[in-house]
C-alpha cells in the first residue's frame, strides 16, 4: 500500500491554524483528510463542521474528513488509524497533525523515522508553522518554544499581516530568515492558504535541491561573504565572524533601513567547501556532533561532494536523527561544491566549521 502523506502543523497561539485547518478540511478538493489534534482544548475545530461530538475519538465530517484528538500518544494514534484504513473502516488520504501553540515539533517529526510501524505507513511530507505577524515580535523574544518552532519548518506562513505596518512584515520576514533560510516564507490572510502550498511540500524528502532561499544570502552578503567566495579558507572568515555575524543590530542596521536589537538563539549558518569530504571522517564528525548538539540542531540538510563517488550525496537531520542517502550524479562541467545548512539552538559554529573542514579529503 502506498504510504499515508503526514503533514505537522504548528505555529503560536491565536496564529490561525484552526482558519487554515478548516479551510484545508472544506475546500473543495476532493481529498479525504484525518485531523490529529494534538491540542489541550484551548481552540478545537468548532463544532459546526463536525457531524456528531461523540464519546469515540474519532468523529466522521460531513464532508467525509475525520478528525480526533490524542488520548494517549501519537504514535498509537497513528497505528489506529492506518490500520482502520487498512481494513476500510475509514476512508481519508492524508494526516495532518495539529500540535498545541506552544508544542516542540521535533518529537512529533522524530516519530515517523523512530518508529517502525509509522514509519511503515505514513511518509512525513513537511512541517509548517504559522506566526502570527502581530505577536510575532514579542513571541519570538520571549519564548524558545516559538523560535524552535520556526526552524523545524519547511514552510513558514505569516498571518495577520494586515493588522501590521509593511515594515514590521519586512522585518519580521527578515528575522525569520535569519533563523531559518530553508523555510519559504508566505504571508497569509488570516491561515486562508491555497491546498497546494500546504500539501505535498516533500520538505522531507532526501532531493538534490538544497532549498536556501537564495535572496537572502544576495541582502546578507556583505556580512557573510565566506559562505560564497571562501567557505574553504578557514582563515580569512573566522576574524570575519567575529566582527559581523553576532551583532545583528550593527550587521544590517545601515542598510535595510530598521534595526534589529535581537539575536535570536535560533540561528542557521550555510557551510560550502570545494574539496570532496572524506565520508569516513565526515560520518565520524557528524556522528559525535549530534550525540553532543543533538537537541539543540533542530533541521540540518546537505548536498555533498564525497570522494569516492559520482553521485551527490544528499543528508538531513532532525534533534540526533540523520538519513543520507545517494543522489541524482554531479553533471558534466557542474562545480562539484558542498553546502550545507544548520539550523539550531546556540550551535558553536565554530567547533562544526572545523570539524568539517577536517573532513574535507
């Protein structure tokens, strides 16, 4: 059977998931969709769309969606409902999996690679997470939960936009950018989102494509230069460092026009090299680094240049979690480069630059 597309929702409180839930669950695609709320009660789907609030944690929708809410864990929930789909008790195409305002998705995504009964029927499509552009602010300074939120996602949706100036959306924009340059960044109006730009993202899927977005490394050259001209020249960047990446105010203040005062501990830093890796001594670097950062890298994803092969090699992780696997071949006259990019909590960029140099053949 082919496996069950899941998808993670998160976001902060109040951001709109339940809008864009709701309109995912009645547009009118003709996809049967099972809702997993992972919630505390503080906003379920309203009653209104749901044919019966019954004793049984799985109510039918009348537009033939299901929905139900997590007794125990998740893991259990989702073997359920495979093997109710299995056995034609139910009908429905795809999860999506609601998580609380203040949940961390890492655990939530981990549980699709840990375990093997899931793993065997669902293929985890992407992680998104809505913000809530006028509370953003204030969210992502004061609590972690939020700032971790926006680097697990594939795909980042601001809501609210409209209730704020185009400047605190273009800053707002820019910070997440900072935190998370994987991540394509929308604004919303309040969760109405078009089905295909929340379904079938394959923000998990082991492919050659490396998505930074690319405008972002244009705006931030002048403070990151090294991951362009030299990410090899493990000299000349690490003064170069020092001087502008931790001083975000001072980084962008002259040229974007408003000043950051934050420095988010969610960070992304890119790594390119010129020289094919050596994969026994990358695997044995990565393989100590996420035994000690684990916790604290939350997404990281690389196309590789490795010696012995033709073929790019292409990695990603979540938390201690990570899977490569052998990509499409390097074509003819194509730069043979290395990029990666780590997005994590207080990462000592320091430590992975070096290791990873010594990595290099």
């Amino acid at each position: 059977m082919a496996l069950i597309p899941a998808t993670i929702l998160t976001g902060f409180l109040g951001s709109g998931k339940t809008t864009l839930l709701k309109r995912v669950l009645s547009e009118a695609h003709g996809q049967k969709i099972a809702v997993v709320e992972n919630e505390f009660g503080e906003e379920n789907i309203d009653n209104e769309i749901l044919v019966a609030d019954t004793q049984e944690n799985i109510i039918q929708m009348s537009n033939g969606c299901i929905c139900c809410t997590i007794r125990d864990d998740l893991r259990a929930t989702l073997a359920d409902l495979a093997q109710k789909k299995r056995k034609g008790e139910l009908d429905f195409e795809r999860v999506v999996i609601e998580t609380t305002g203040l949940a961390d998705p890492g655990p939530v995504a981990q549980t699709f690679f840990m375990d093997d009964e899931v793993a065997e029927q669902y293929l985890l499509d992407s992680i998104l997470t809505l913000v809530d552009a006028k509370h953003a602010a204030q969210q992502l300074n004061d609590r972690q939960e939020a700032r971790r939120q926006v680097g697990f996602a594939d795909q980042l949706f601001i809501s609210k936009a409209d209730l704020v100036s185009q400047e605190e959306v273009d800053a707002l924009i820019h910070r997440l950018k900072h935190m998370n340059p994987r991540a394509p960044v929308r604004t919303v109006h309040f969760g109405e989102v078009p089905i295909k730009d929340v379904f079938d993202l394959r923000g998990f899927n082991l492919n050659a494509k490396l998505d930074i977005d690319p405008d972002f490394l244009k705006v931030d050259d002048h403070g990151h230069d090294h991951d362009h001209h030299h990410g090899h020249d493990h000299h000349d960047h690490d003064h170069e460092h020092g001087e502008h990446c931790n001083h975000p105010s001072h980084r962008h203040g002259h040229d974007h026009g408003h000043h950051h005062h934050h420095d988010d501990d969610v960070k992304s830093f890119v790594y390119r090299a010129d020289r094919p890796f050596d994969p026994a001594r990358l695997e044995d670097f990565l393989g100590a680094i996420v035994q000690v950062y684990g916790p604290r890298m939350l997404r990281y994803k690389g196309v590789l240049n490795m010696q012995g092969t033709d073929r790019k090699v292409i990695f990603q992780g979540v938390h201690q979690l990570m899977g490569s696997d052998l990509g499409p071949q390097w074509a003819d006259g194509e730069p043979r480069v290395s990029k990666m990019v780590f997005i994590g909590i207080d990462l000592p960029r320091d430590i992975l630059e070096q290791g990873l140099a010594q990595s290099l053949v």
